[in-house]
C-alpha cells in the first residue's frame, strides 16, 4: 500500500523544502515514525517511541509537529469518535475499520464509495475535498 520509507522521506524533504518549512531532526524523526507506523499512532504513542533517542522532545513539541504536518497535508488525521487523535501517512485513498473495544485501526479499500457521486443535496454545500469512510466494530481479537 505504501511506497518504500525512503522514498517517502525524500518525497517530504522536497515537500518541506516547497513549502519553505525547516527540516530538523525532530521533524524528520516524527515524521519517519509516523510513516513506518501501521498502528495509526497518537501523539502520546509517537512520544514515548521517539523519546529514548530525543530524550529532549517534549510532548507539546510532537503536538504542534503533527499539526504542521497535518495543516501542510504532510500526514492525515484519523476520525476517530475517541479522545485522541491518530495518524498516518498515506498517499492512496482508502478508509478505516475502528475496534470499539481495543481501538485498532484497520485500513480497507472502497472504490464504490469513492467513485460513487455525491447526494445532489451536498452540492450547494460548497467544494468537497475528501469522502471518508470510518467504520466501527469489533475486532476478531476482541472478539474471542
């Protein structure tokens, strides 16, 4: 689904570079852990990960890198109906299965829904810039 991590931090060196956007080894670092991730990481998660390596780092260093990052559209914020925000980087569209008990995310493919045409009630509504689809459930694990 996702193209070679190197790549991908090439692809967001030149991003950054456009945009005219520092690039320190913080950054870089959060953003490599959020692109490896498959988990779909909270900020709370990105900082216990990264903190033996920046044992500098504060939490409120991560919060407002992921908001640069997600305002530059760098990285992707999860809906979730949870507290606390997750996130990935991707670069196919695609949408979620959310566990109601345990909270995994799972990513799935749904081309009917995003090739499907809008209700023609949303039309006066303005540009609509994304479909997304979140589905929640129960996972197997949870299951059993």
């Amino acid at each position: 689904m996702s193209e070679p991590i190197e790549i991908q931090i090439t692809e967001f060196k030149r991003a950054c570079r456009e945009v005219g956007l520092r690039l320190t080894h913080q950054r870089l670092a959060i953003y490599r852990e959020v692109a490896l991730a498959t988990d779909h990481p909270t900020a709370e998660a990105l900082y216990q990960r990264l903190h033996d390596t920046f044992p500098m780092m504060s939490l409120d260093t991560i919060y407002r890198t992921l908001a640069t990052f997600v305002h530059h559209g760098f990285i992707k914020k999860v809906d979730t109906i949870e507290s606390l925000a997750r996130f990935e980087v991707t670069h196919k569209q695609h949408h979620h299965l959310i566990c109601s008990r345990c909270q995994e995310i799972m990513d799935f493919q749904w081309t009917t829904i995003d090739d499907a045409p809008l209700p023609i009630e949303t039309a006066s509504w303005g540009r609509i810039d994304n479909k997304n689809v979140v589905v929640y459930g129960v996972c197997k694990k949870c299951l059993s």
